[in-house]
C-alpha cells in the first residue's frame, strides 16, 4: 500500500509499471463480456475495444492488451492506466450504494487516513485557503455536479460505477478550514483500498488543476 499512498502524482511513479502488469495478467482469465458486464462499459466486438466515459472523457481499451487510450488515440498517463486497471479488475457489479463514506470508513482505510487526507484534502485547502468561489469554479471545471452539503460540494461520475464526492468547509476563528473526499459506500466492490488512494488523489490534483488563474 504505501507505495500508492506517499506523495502519489499523475506520472510514472516506482512501481506503478509493475503493478499495471500484474493488473493486466489478472485480466487474462475473465472474458471481454463478463468484464463489460462488471464494469458497466460497452464491449464492441468489431473493433475489440471497450467503450466507456472517464472522468466525463471518452475512453477506449483495446482487449486484451487492456491499454487505455483518449479518443484523439493518445495513450493515457501510467498513473491513469493503473486507476483504471485497477477498475477492470476488482468490479464486481455492484449498484451505487448511495451513501458516502469517509477514506477511513472504507474496509482497510482507516491505518491509512491520516496520509490519504494529507495528499489530498490538505492540499486542496492550501491551495484554495478562504477562496470558496474559486474552489467552486475549478469543481464545475473539473466535470463536478453540485451537491447541498457543507460551505461547497461537488460529486464526481469518475467511471460507470464510481462517484465520489468532494467537500468543503470554510473555517472561522476557531477552526481552520478542511476538505474531504467520500467515496461511495460500494467503492470497494471495485477497488481495493489502494485504488480508491489512486482516484482520490487523481481527483484532488484535477480540481487543483482547473482553479481559475487570476
């Protein structure tokens, strides 16, 4: 685990090649239709490939190399690949729970908390600080829907069957501000509790991505 909760970037990282690896051979023994039929995705069999938005982009992965490439046919970054292997291998086709739940209510989360929450809530809040309209533009920039929750929320369709919401609370003379991420209570129907570090991040570092430069 800890080598996907230290500091986790969207780029190469040690391991990730490896692990990716160890992804695609897992996949070898489902076929192209029970996969489709796990993952709520779309197989089309004339071209080999499956068919399916991430993060509100279209997708398409070659069977069975399971590479994962843009619609232009640029191949996806490393970090990207893994999160999305890590999809294909774990889903079980489970529903939305609709309820969400903290990294640290997760099965196995809560030893990993405290860095999880420090990578990406924690960041989130150096970087937006006080600026509520800021941290807002960025969310609805970044594909977010907004939800009634907290000072701002936003919830994210990042895959068929993953949602995960970002919130934040401003702070006041005595509490800092904080932001958190939940995950829906099914996640892990998906992924193991290393995936679910990999797309918390991932979107923590979207939503950084997209604040509105002054």
């Amino acid at each position: 685990m800890k080598e996907f909760t230290r500091h986790l970037k969207p780029q190469s990282a040690p391991g990730f090649s490896r692990r990716a690896d160890e992804l695609r051979s897992e996949m070898k023994h489902f076929s192209a239709e029970v996969l489709a039929e796990r993952t709520g995705t779309f197989y089309d069999s004339t071209k080999s490939c499956f068919i399916f938005l991430f993060n509100g982009q279209s997708i398409r992965a070659v069977f069975p190399e399971m590479k994962f490439f843009f619609e232009s046919g640029q191949e996806l970054a490393e970090f990207q690949q893994l999160e999305l292997l890590y999809y294909f291998v774990a889903a079980e086709g489970f529903p939305h729970a609709d309820r969400y739940v903290s990294f640290a209510d997760l099965p196995g989360g809560r030893i990993y908390d405290q860095a999880f929450q420090g990578y990406t809530g924690n960041e989130v809040v150096k970087v937006f600080g006080e600026n509520i309209e800021a941290f807002k533009t960025a969310c609805l920039k970044a594909s977010g829907q907004p939800v009634v929750f907290g000072d701002a929320a936003f919830v994210f369709q990042v895959l068929p069957k993953i949602s995960i919401q970002i919130v934040y609370w401003l702070g006041d003379e005595d509490f800092p501000s904080s932001c958190k991420i939940l995950f829906d209570a099914a996640i892990t129907h998906f992924y193991p509790i290393e995936g679910c570090a990999i797309i918390g991040n991932g979107l923590v570092h979207r939503v950084i991505k997209n604040k509105p430069v002054k």
